[in-house]
C-alpha cells in the first residue's frame, strides 16, 4: 500500500507539473509499465465527432501529424465499450473476448480499458495490455490505475485551460495593438488639422 501511495505521488507531482498533454500522457503509460508491467499501453481522448482517437502509446511510438490516427467508436470494441458504460473493463484473455479488435499478429493478452471520466463527461479512456503469461491485473492494480486515471484527468483540464488563456491573452495583445495603431493615427489627423488650421 505505502509503494502504491509513492508511485501515485510521484506520478501526482510530475504530472502537475506537465507543460503539454503528450508529455502527460507518456509519462501516465509508461509509470503503468513499471509499476504492473504492462508491455503496451495507449491513451484516447475524445475528440469533436465524439470518436475515441489515439494520442499516446507505449512502447513510445511517434504518431506523425496529419497521418490517419487510430479511432473507435462510442462501443466499439472492448476501448469503446469502457467509454461508453463509463466503466472499468478487464479482459483476462483478448483472444476468447468477441469485442476485442484484433489487429495483425496479436497475441493472447490480458486486457485493462479505464475510463477518464470528468463529472460524468468522458474525457477518453486509458488501454492497458500484457502478455497472459506475464500480465495478471491485482484488485490493488485497479485502484492505483483509477487514482492515476483522475490525476490524468485532472491535469489534462488544467492543460486545455491553460491553453483557452493563452489563447485569448494572445488575441488580447493582438487588439490592444490595432486599438494602439488606430488611437496613433487619430492623434496624427488631429495633429495634421490643427497644423493646417
């Protein structure tokens, strides 16, 4: 119990203190991989048509900008049915599961789809998997992997904000400077008329 409160502090403080949601994101898959030992891990935010879209993985694996990101459905797959029920899934055998979307040259493994749910908004779902010989999610693994998945959430909040402020102190400045530019030539006409007077 006290390793777990360690770890989650850790990852607490690191992520309060993530300058972007990519960092957030990776630094969340891969305390995921050390403290379970998960082999693979992505993390899918909801995005404007509602669509689970990938925005992390594990094993890091750079998902290039404009190329066809991986998404699901609101119950698609066993990704889409977390995101959907709003619940907690584990699947100890992907292989026996009929919602599991299988890819090419999948492996049995065992499966963990957690929900990042703010005030019953869903924010996205974290995707954890293993190997079924080598990854066995414990009762205690739940409870660190949702502590962590609110942490996300969280920070994830605090990031988006920070980025509308940032968004509309830099519109702020833009109109302060043609507000500025307008008042200069104000003054430079009345200057002007009151010369030719």
């Amino acid at each position: 119990k006290m390793i777990h409160l360690a770890k989650l502090n850790t990852i607490g403080r690191s992520l309060a203190s993530s300058q972007s949601q990519n960092s957030a994101l990776e630094e969340v898959l891969q305390s995921m991989h050390e403290k379970i030992g998960v082999g693979q891990g992505s993390v899918f935010l909801t995005n404007d048509n509602q669509q689970l879209e990938v925005k992390a993985c594990f094993p890091p694996k750079t998902i290039e900008p404009g190329s066809e990101s991986i998404k699901f459905k609101m119950g698609e797959g066993v990704i889409g049915k977390a995101a959907e029920t709003k619940k907690i899934i584990f699947v100890p055998n992907t292989s026996k599961d009929k919602s599991f979307v299988s890819q090419e040259g999948d492996t049995e493994r065992a499966l963990l789809c957690v929900p990042l749910v703010d005030k019953d908004i869903l924010v996205g779902v974290i995707n954890l998997s293993g190997d079924v010989k080598t990854v066995s999610f414990a009762d205690s693994d739940y409870e660190f992997v949702s502590s962590v998945a609110r942490s996300l959430v969280t920070t994830i909040k605090s990031l988006r904000m920070r980025e509308v402020i940032e968004e509309q102190n830099r519109n702020l400045e833009i109109r302060i400077q043609e507000r500025t530019a307008e008042l200069r030539q104000k003054n430079n006409d009345i200057a002007s008329m009151m010369a030719n007077m």
